[in-house]
C-alpha cells in the first residue's frame, strides 16, 4: 500500500511538471505585460499584442488608446493598418490563384499585361514574389512624376494601383535583370495585387475577402478603400513631434492595396495564424513555395542592395526571403515573419515555426520598436532567458 502512495505520488508530480512545462507560467505572463505597459501611457496611442502557443490565445491585450479625439481602449478588436505585414495575404492569393490554374509563377508581366514595357518580359511572378523583379521604386517615379508636373498626389489625394503601373509602363527599364539581384520591392507587390485582380475577375478586396477573410471568419479584417469602405473599431496612426504626439494616419502611398493595404485585428489574426498551422487554405505541399528561400538566376543566395536607403536595412549582407515571408531562424528557432511600417503605424508577426509560437504586435504610433517587443517576449516564451538578445541577422528597424 505504501508503495502504492509512493508510485501515485511520483505519477502526480510528474504530470504537474510535465503541465507546468507545456503551459507559461504566469510570471512570464507578468513579464510580458511589463514589457509592455512600460512603452506606451494609458492616454496615449500604443499597440496590440498577440502571443499564440500551440492554437491557444496565452496572451492577448492592448495598451494605450486607438485615437486621441475618443480616446477609446485599444483590445483585441481594434483594426490597424498591417503595412506590409499584408504582403504574406498578396502572397497567398496569388498561390491560391496557382492553385486554381488562373496564374503561373513562371508567368511574365508582359503575357499579364501585354502594353508593359519590353522590361518587363522577363519579370515573372515568382520574381515579384521573391522581391529579384527589379521593378523600379513605384515612389522614385512619383518624385520624377511631380518634379515635371508639380504636386500631384498627397494625403487627400491618394495615387491609386492603377496609377502605379502607369508609372511603371513608363519606365524604360528595371533597376536591374530579373533574377540578378534582391531589392525589397513595393512596386512589386502592388503590382501582384493588380494581378490578383485580373487573374480572378474579382477586385483585390473582393477576392481576398471571397477566399481567405470569410473561409477564415475573419469578419473584421478588410482591403481597406476610403469611400467603399470603412474600417470598424479603427485605430488611428501617430508620430512623435517633439514631446507631442501628432496624427499621421494617412500619406499618398497609404491607398495602395497589395502592399500594405489590409487593417486587421488580434482575434482575426489568431485565425490566421491557425490557418498557417493547420493549412486550412493550401496544402502543405502547394504553400511550401512560400518558404524556400529566394536564390539568383545563377543560383547564389539574396543580398541586401549595397546602396543604402529606406528599404535597404543592411546593404550587402544576406537576406533570406520566401513568398511575402522572411525565413532566417532567431536564436536556432526556425520561423517566418514580417515587419510593416508605414506613416503612423509599425507592425510584426513572428511565427516561430518548430515551436508553434506566434507573436503579433501592432502600433499606432511610429516611435515603438515591434521588432524588438517581438524578440524580447519570444525570449520569454521560448525560454531563452532575460538576456536581450539580436535578431539573428542584425535586423533593428521595421521594412515599410
């Protein structure tokens, strides 16, 4: 019988630590919430965030307010800008449409679009995808565009998808031969969202919402389009001017779709991130195009641009890219992430794939660091101690 209490009570305790294992403990919890509530005041814009373990919610809160006319809480409902955070949704629909037999990634701009220029005969969608299409910076041609014309787009008067491939079309050539070089490219992917248009016979938003947001009950994330539509629950974005914080929701750029134009939430992206897992949209073999690392034509791997500039975080060094996702490992973690920056909001999600560990953040003011929150509260949950430690690849700042 005494052995019998004994062997019970070995069983009990081996069950409690084996739970305790699996489950945060709520002093990571804390620790969390203290990573958080010391960036932003209660009064102020701040950020959402989103820690998913194995397809449970284990933390879920906002910080701070979503506007400053209502000053109403930001929660787990509350719609931000994503940036371009959106590109992994331009990615998916155009996988889907592969799917469908609708596109080929092979496919060139110029079979999509017969008037693109001679450059564009090369440039195929897996280009576009992979960011080695060379397509010319849709805003350099902006600036060349009003340094002729005088101002022609602002803030109330948004350049629209369509404006940006006119640009394109008269554009002589690319930044450099397809499949030679790596440079993060918008042009690209509004571009992709242009095609996902067109290959569907549906407008971006609408496909978007037809085959991914409604499948998913994702019911409050939407292709935001003023004037079609309004964004629910909205939070509004901010930038720091001096000791104020000032509205910065809206740029010229900020109306283009397949680069950033998605607003969603926390619970909506919780959905998201079980679709990811569970493969709910694709098959795994159909979505594994998405995480093999972009390489040349010649077949060496991806190199940030030696030339600095806004999209260009770390000229020269490698860079790992799949289809809307980075690839490089955190600390020996295996994961797919993205960054979106944009004039009044910061974005991240950083799914670390072996560990079925999701971390998103979002903000409504531009002086927070997501990227750095990220790892700091995945050295939380993935148990790597309270050392800060660096992105694997030196990454400091968020892409736009």
């Amino acid at each position: 019988m005494r052995l019998m209490l004994i062997l019970l009570a070995v069983a009990f305790f081996a069950v409690a630590i084996e739970s305790r294992a699996q489950t945060p403990s709520p002093s990571v919890d804390s620790q969390a919430d203290f990573i958080f509530s010391s960036v932003t005041q209660e009064t102020a814009p701040g950020l959402a965030v989103l820690v998913h373990k194995d397809g449970r919610t284990v933390f879920e809160k906002g910080y701070g307010v979503r506007d400053l006319q209502t000053h109403a809480k930001i929660d787990q409902h509350t719609n931000f800008r994503l940036a371009s955070f959106t590109k992994q949704f331009t990615a998916m629909a155009v996988m889907m449409l592969v799917h469908d037999g609708k596109l080929r990634y092979d496919q060139t701009l110029t079979e999509v679009f017969p008037d693109f220029p001679p450059y564009g005969k090369n440039i195929t969608i897996r280009n576009l995808l992979n960011h080695t299409g060379g397509l010319p910076d849709y805003e350099d041609s902006m600036d060349a565009a009003e340094k002729v014309k005088g101002p022609l787009w602002s803030a109330e008067h948004q350049i629209q998808d369509d404006e940006v491939l006119a640009l394109l079309k008269q554009e002589t050539k690319g930044k450099f031969a397809p499949g030679t070089s790596w440079s993060y490219s918008n042009s690209g992917y509004v571009v992709l969202g242009l095609i996902v248009a067109k290959a569907s016979g549906q407008s971006y938003g609408d496909f978007l919402h037809a085959r991914i947001f409604a499948p998913l009950h994702m019911d409050h994330t939407i292709v935001y389009q003023k004037g079609k539509n309004e964004v629910a629950n909205r939070a509004f974005g901010y930038s720091k001017e001096g000791d104020a914080l000032k509205e910065t929701d809206q740029s010229s750029t900020s109306a283009t779709l397949g680069d950033g134009g998605i607003y969603s939430n926390l619970d909506d992206l919780a959905k998201w991130d079980d679709a990811l897992r569970n493969h709910t949209l694709l098959t795994a073999d159909e979505f594994s195009p998405a995480l093999i690392p972009a390489k040349l034509a010649n077949g060496s791997p991806t190199l940030w641009p030696t030339a600095p500039n806004d999209d260009n975080l770390h000229p020269g060094k490698p860079v790992s890219y799949g289809f809307g996702w980075f690839l490089d490992p955190y600390e020996g973690h295996p994961r797919m992430w993205h960054t979106g920056s944009t004039i009044g909001f910061r974005t991240i999600i950083q799914h670390f794939t072996a560990d079925n560990l999701t971390i998103v953040i979002l903000c409504n003011r531009t002086d927070l660091d997501p990227e750095g929150l990220a790892l700091k509260t995945a050295n939380l949950y993935l148990n790597l101690g309270q050392k800060e430690k660096k992105h694997a690849s030196g990454q400091s700042r968020e892409l736009p």
